[in-house]
C-alpha cells in the first residue's frame, strides 16, 4: 500500500470515530438537563403534609381525674360474730337483698327471745296496772276510797306503761340485730370487694363488702382555678380511659365551692352513663370540658408557624410551595388542633415539621409509602441497563 492510500485510510477512520462519538456526546447533554430539572424537585412523605378540614372545634380547660362508681355501698358488720359463711365473690353480679354473707347468730338469737319474753311480762304488768287504775278510779267516785289511792294507781299504770315501751324497745333491737346477721345487697349491682372470708371474727365496723352499680359512673376531676369561669354545671365533657378507643361524654354536675390551696384547682364532678358496662370505676381519664363549641377550618397545630408576628402556614398549591398569612382562632389543646378564619379554605394541604423548611416556590412530590403495592411493582419492573454503544472494527 503506497504513503497516499495509508493517509486516505487514517482520514477515513477518523472521520467514522467523530461521527459515532457525536450522538453519544448529544446524548449526555441532553440526559443533564432533566438530571438538574429533577435536583430541584423535593420528596415529602405523606407524614410531611396535613389537609385542612372543616370540622367541629371544641375548646375549653383540660381534666384529668378518675372514674368511680355513682352508687357505691361499703357494706360494715353491725353484730358482733364468727363469719358463717360467704355467698358472693369480687367481681360478681347481685340484685337487690342478695345475701352475701351469714354472721353466727347464737347469742343474739339469745337475746331476741330473752327481749320478747320481757316484752310479755312488761304486756301483763301494764294491763295488771291499768285494771287497777280503772278500779280505783270507781271507788272514789263512789266515796270508797281517797283521792290519794287513785294518785298511786296512776303513777303505777304510768310505770308499767313505761316498763312495756322499754321492753318493746328492747325487743325490737334484738330483732334488728338478728336481722344484721344475715348480710344482703342494698341495690343490684357488682361486688367489687370482698375482704371476709368463712371463720373470721367481725366486730361492729368491720368491713365486710363493696357493691358499686356500674350502670352510673362519675368522673372526680380538677380544672384550673383561672378556667373556673368556663366551667357551669351541665356543661358537656369529653375525655378518654385506658382501654377504650373512643372518646367519651358526661356533663358536669358538681363543682366544689373552694380552691385547694396548695394545688390551686378546683374539684368537679361530672355523671357518665354506663349502660354498656364498657367502663369500670378507677380508671384514669384525661379530657376537657367544652365550654365552646363551633364549625370552623381546622389544621394541627405544627402546621402554623407563629413565630413572627403574623402566624403563617406552608401551603402546597399547583405542586408547589408558597407562604399564607392566617389568622387563627379557638384552639383544641387535647386534639392539638387550631382554628384558620382566614388565609385557608378547607381542602388546602399544608405542610409539617421539617417540611416547613422548604423554601417558596419550589416544586415539591409526595412519595408514597414505601410497602406500597404500586412502588413495589414498579421496582420489580425496572430493566439492567444494556450498553448499546455499537464496536468499531478495525479493517
């Protein structure tokens, strides 16, 4: 091959490389530019971002307290005795005059027949002496006898009057105490203590039981004493309990007429019904009572941002980000909610906690969780990249 041909050959193959080269360097410019386009687009989770609703907004001071029975009876031994026998366990139900217990009864059975036999000596005496007052009584209207006998025959009906009431008396607490030997429910309910057992030795205040009825509970609660003007009897509250998944309602019925000094609070008490029997006394309940009730636009109350001097909130609008001014009015402090007068509507989506720190104007996504059934297909299907630069061949 002569100097001429290897020249014209060398040209050739240069100008074949340049050629292949140059798609390959359009393509890398064009492959930047979407790569800045996406740089300057921000990723939020669905945690990031809260819509604004329109909802009820109660406000009014926080409760805390305990739940504990309406109806509640401690029920004490009256009678001195050995615990024959018990018929009721915690936690089981009783209707009205369901006996609980039996006390050792001999003694005062004693003492019953003893007082009824007295009350029958004391019957025959009184009878004996007001005989004799009516005897008397005719003698001296007839002359037989002075006015003096018939002072006597009254004072002794008097006292034999006396020594009957007193043997009645008598009587009748014996039939008491035997009666207090058998120990009975005072309203249907739940036996929630039992602290007797067979054999033991009760004395007059020994406790014995307690029944509650469940249908009824109150919430014993304390408010602020500088909230004590948003609180009124018959006010509605709203609170939750360990173990119920729902918030609760009552109405306060009681407020106490004093503030504790040390605490500076003042006590409440507010009924709940408990027909379902879900609730069970000496629970803790927190909750609020709602001295204000409205409809309003409602948005947590990290969304607000109320360190400058007008309260603002990141709004996300046309997929981007802009900056609202709002003005806010009541505040659900159990809820952590807030209310927006003006500045957003109802439908609006706001953004939260670090999300917030996005600056104006930039365009912003919401990434879908990341077990979604749709972003697990989607990396399932991604393909390996495949070269597809096409070998030079050397001739």
């Amino acid at each position: 091959m002569t100097t001429a041909s290897r020249r014209s050959a060398h040209y050739t193959l240069l100008a074949v490389t340049t050629l292949s080269l140059a798609p390959l360097a359009a393509c890398g410019k064009q492959s930047e530019a979407p790569a800045d386009q996406a740089a300057a687009v921000q990723t939020i989770g669905p945690d990031n971002m809260a819509v604004a609703t329109s909802d009820t907004l109660s406000s009014g001071p926080s409760i805390s307290g305990t739940l504990a029975a309406d109806r509640e009876a401690r029920l004490r031994a009256e009678v001195a005795g050995a615990v024959l026998q018990t018929y009721a366990d915690a936690g089981q139900r009783v209707n009205a005059g369901t006996v609980l217990a039996r006390i050792d009864d001999a003694a005062v059975r004693d003492a019953a027949l003893s007082a009824r036999s007295g009350v029958t000596q004391a019957t025959v005496a009184a009878q004996q002496a007001e005989r004799e007052l009516q005897r008397a009584r005719t003698l001296a209207a007839a002359g037989a006898i002075a006015d003096r006998d018939v002072e006597s025959a009254e004072r002794a009906n008097l006292s034999a009057q006396a020594g009957l009431a007193e043997a009645q008396a008598r009587l009748s607490a014996a039939d008491k105490n035997l009666r207090n030997t058998v120990v009975r429910a005072p309203f249907a309910g739940i036996v929630a203590e039992k602290v007797v057992s067979p054999g033991d030795i009760v004395t007059p205040g020994s406790a014995m039981f307690t029944v509650i009825d469940p249908r009824s509970l109150r919430v014993e609660a304390s408010v602020p004493a500088v909230s004590l003007g948003e609180v009124r009897v018959g006010a509605p509250v709203t609170f939750t309990v360990n173990g119920a998944d729902r918030a609760l309602t009552g109405r306060v019925t009681r407020i106490a007429p004093m503030v504790n000094a040390q605490t500076k609070q003042v006590a409440i008490q507010a009924s709940v019904p408990n027909n379902a029997g879900v609730l069970v006394a000496g629970l803790f309940v927190e909750g609020r009572v709602s001295s204000q009730k409205r409809v309003g636009v409602l948005v947590p109350e990290q969304a607000v941002d109320q360190t400058g001097i007008t309260p603002s909130v990141m709004r996300l609008k046309g997929g981007k980000v802009e900056k609202v001014d709002v003005l806010l009015g009541l505040r659900d402090e159990v809820a952590e909610r807030v209310e927006v007068t003006t500045g957003l509507a109802s439908g609006d989506t706001v953004l939260l906690g670090a999300a917030r720190g996005i600056s104006v104007g930039v365009p912003v996504t919401v990434s879908a969780p990341s077990d979604a059934p749709g972003q697990r297909a989607a990396t399932k299907g991604v393909a390996p990249a495949t070269d597809t630069t096409t070998p030079i061949s050397k001739n």
